[in-house]
C-alpha cells in the first residue's frame, strides 16, 4: 500500500491562495508578511497538515532553531531540586509551542563547562537559558565572549545589567515571609540562607535582615545551607544550640525547610506550636512536608515562559531586558496549625 504523499510548500501554497515565495518568508518569520498572508498559511498548514522541515529550514536561516537549558550545577540536583525539574518542564512547553527544541546542559565541573562551550560555540543553538548561576561563573564571561545571546533565572551576581534575566523580588518575598511570622507573633525568628554566591542566598538574606532589623536580633539567629535537605537539618540543630529560644525560622528554600522539621522532631519541638517554620519556592516538598509548610510561591511557568520569549527576542536582534515578577505567600500549617 502506497505511503500517503508529504504536504509540500506548493500545496500550502494553493491551499491558502498566496505564492509559494510567501509561504517561505512566513515559516522563516519575515517581517514584511502582511498579517492576512500569514493567517492564511497558518491556516492552510493546518488544513494540509504539512510539517517544517526544521533541517532545511536551519540550511536557510542559520539559526539552529534550538535553546539550551544550561544547568550550571552537579547534575544529580537537577533531580533532586524540584525547582530544576519545573523550570525545564516550563521552558520545553514554552519553546515547544515555537516549533522548536530544548537541549538540556550540565556544567558543574571544569570538564564539563569546556564541553558545553566547545557545544555552543559549534552553533548548535541560538540563545542559553542559564539557570542557577553562581557568582563569579566562568561560563558567564565566556558566554558575553562569545556573543551568545543569554537569559538568566534570577539576578546574575556581577552581571545584573549585562545578562538580560527573569526573577522573583527576592528581597520582598523574603521580607513578607518574615513579616507573616511576625504577625503570627513570633519575635526570635531565625533564618537558613542559601549560599551568598548566589542570588537567592545574597537577597533572601538581605531581605530577612531588614525585616527584623527592629527587632534587635543578632548573628547567632542565622544559619547557613547549600539548598539540600541535609544541610538545613544540620543548620536547624546548630542554631537550636545556639539560640533555643527561637520560636520560628525561615528557610531560604522549601528543602532546607524541610530538613529543619526533621531537625525540630528530634529536638522535640511542635511545630509550629514551639516553633513556626517557612520556606520559599513551593515547589512540591512543601505541600508534602509534616505538617505542610508555608512557602513563598515562585510563578516558575511564568518565568520560564518569560525567559524563553525573552530570549528568542534577543536571537532576532532585541535587546536584554529585565524583568522582576511577584512571589506569593501560601499559608500552611508550619506557621498557623490552622492551614488558613
């Protein structure tokens, strides 16, 4: 049985009653289409079911028709931290929709980062989503170098006004979070901050420290963690020895929190009865927890979107751009006991 032939350019063409020369300059996003012509071949694609041939349609652009989703971290956090997962699962929606595909990176050591820019300098991609990017990354320079147009997730430490990126106000959210404590009546409240070389350890932090300001509270009530799990356990029973008396922490992100309720039940503290506990990202472990936690909820969809829209604008010649987005508090039993 004979296979069914492939919709062609021509019957695109036919189909939605322009020239076949309209048609190319329409998959290839020209500008001077008019907006009726390319609502007709959008329809007509449709109608005929024809399929870009990305390959060729690379031939005659030079662009590779690819992101990367750099992951400047070891690779086994990409499953361990949710929050990885969820930006990846955005980004692939967002540039799927683009007809176009996700490459997925990992530069944690030396070696690999050679790898990776031997990669992109190849050409096999037009832009690099770098997400988690630490201060004083190599591959941020080298990445400016190079000339690849880039879109960071979070505020890049030392390139805030030369990488274009897409953040949460981490100052704000973490200010709200302390100041729910706050409200909920607690005064010795501790926090956990994630790594200062990073923009959610660094402003997270500057956020916690300017809402207790009034409070007079001193270094003994700040402890630090990596983002695991562990760490915040570790953290959590090192301020307990150094300030009992706390009655709440904020944990710079949901898995440190999470390691901190672990480290309150063998203290035999009640949470949040004893002690209220926050998190930030609301990335799944924080629903899940014992009891659930309250979080500060990063749009992590929106910012991956965001990031992918704002990148391929830059591809086509844009300019880098900045965009801060709103976190938002859900309240849970860690803080309440009433889940309201």
């Amino acid at each position: 049985m004979d296979q069914p032939k492939r919709p062609t350019i021509r019957d695109v063409a036919a189909a939605a009653g322009v020239s076949r020369g309209t048609v190319s300059r329409a998959l290839n996003g020209d500008r001077w289409v008019s907006p009726a012509a390319m609502a007709a071949v959008q329809r007509a694609i449709k109608q005929t079911g024809y399929r870009v041939n990305q390959h060729a349609r690379s031939l005659a652009t030079g662009r590779a028709n690819s992101l990367a989703f750099l992951l400047t971290e070891p690779q086994q956090l990409l499953f361990s931290d949710p929050t990885f997962a969820r930006l990846l699962r955005g980004a692939a929606d967002a540039l799927a929709k683009q007809g176009q595909t996700l490459i997925m990176l990992v530069a944690g050591t030396a070696a690999e980062r050679e790898h990776v820019m031997s990669y992109l300098t190849a050409g096999h991609v037009d832009g690099v989503l770098l997400i988690s990017s630490h201060e004083n990354e190599p591959l941020v320079e080298r990445l400016l170098g190079e000339r690849i147009p880039v879109v960071a997730c979070g505020i890049p430490l030392g390139h805030a006004r030369d990488v274009a990126w897409v953040s949460v106000d981490e100052e704000h959210a973490a200010r709200t979070m302390v100041a729910h404590l706050r409200v909920s009546g607690r005064s010795r409240i501790a926090t956990i901050a994630g790594p200062l070389d990073t923009p959610g350890g660094r402003y997270r932090l500057d956020g916690y420290r300017a809402e207790v300001t009034e409070l007079g509270l001193g270094e003994e009530l700040i402890g630090y963690g990596d983002y695991s799990s562990g760490s915040g356990e570790r953290a959590m029973a090192d301020l307990l020895e150094r300030a009992p008396d706390l009655d709440a922490v904020f944990a710079a992100n949901d898995l440190m929190a999470v390691g901190a309720l672990r480290a309150l039940r063998v203290a035999g503290r009640r949470v949040p009865e004893d002690v209220a506990v926050g998190g930030f990202d609301d990335s799944g472990p924080a629903a899940e927890a014992s009891p659930p936690l309250t979080t500060m909820r990063q749009p992590f969809e929106a910012i991956s979107a965001e990031m992918v829209s704002m990148l391929l604008g830059m591809v086509d010649g844009g300019r880098p751009k900045f965009v801060t987005m709103p976190a938002e508090l859900v309240v849970r039993e860690s803080t309440d006991g009433a889940g309201g």
